[in-house]
C-alpha cells in the first residue's frame, strides 16, 4: 500500500533532523513549518526542551501587514521577525531544520531573511 503524502513529509523530517542532531554541536535548531496559507518559524533547545524564540504569519501585526501568509513575501518578514527575535534572546548561531520541505521558494526566503537578519547557520 503507498504511503500518503504526510507519512513522506514526515519521513523526510525525521531523515533530515537525524542528519543535524549529528552536526549541531550543540546549537540551537531553527525548525520552520510550512502550510498551505501560513509559515512559522521556530527557534528550539533541543537539549533543555524549550522554544526561545518564534514568528509567524498568522500573529496580528504580520496578518496586518501583509496581503498573504502563504508568500515569498510573508516568509521573508517571518525570518527578519525571528532573527530579530533570536538576537534580542541572544541567540546568533543556529542550525537549519528545513523539515521535510525543498530549499526552495518560502523555506529559502525565510531562511536567507533570517541570515540577513544575524543569524549564522
């Protein structure tokens, strides 16, 4: 029997953080989720179990300021958002979870904001 989509999608995740929990040396994981209208973006310690900092799309200054949640433009001010964020917690040094999804379009709008932004990854 085929698997669905989501059972790939998180295959894919699971492959690719398996691959950066050996190459982490010990910084903090940048996670980002993608859905069909929205983006987030997460900053995690994955060693003490909590999130440091966040961004969305759907949080009601960016819905304000944005047409869509689910563009290149939105994902950009997500990163600038995060990154701005991750500094201010003093975070500068992460490492990339691009999940399941490609680099490409909103995960690398979202990811080249963030490095703009100040983060090293």
């Amino acid at each position: 029997m085929a698997q669905t989509e989501k059972a790939k999608l998180q295959a894919r995740a699971r492959r690719t953080r398996a691959s950066l929990a050996k190459k982490s040396r010990g910084r903090v994981r940048l996670s980002v989720f993608r859905s069909g209208k929205n983006i987030s973006a997460q900053i995690i310690d994955d060693k003490a179990g909590k999130t440091i900092a966040s961004a969305s799309s759907i949080e009601k200054a960016m819905r304000d300021s944005l047409k869509k949640g689910s563009d290149v433009e939105a994902a950009s001010k997500v990163g600038k958002l995060l990154a701005e964020r991750a500094t201010k917690a003093g975070v500068t040094e992460v490492v990339f979870d691009r999940g399941g999804y490609i680099f490409h379009g909103r995960v690398k709008a979202l990811a080249e904001a963030a490095r703009e932004g100040g983060l090293k990854f």
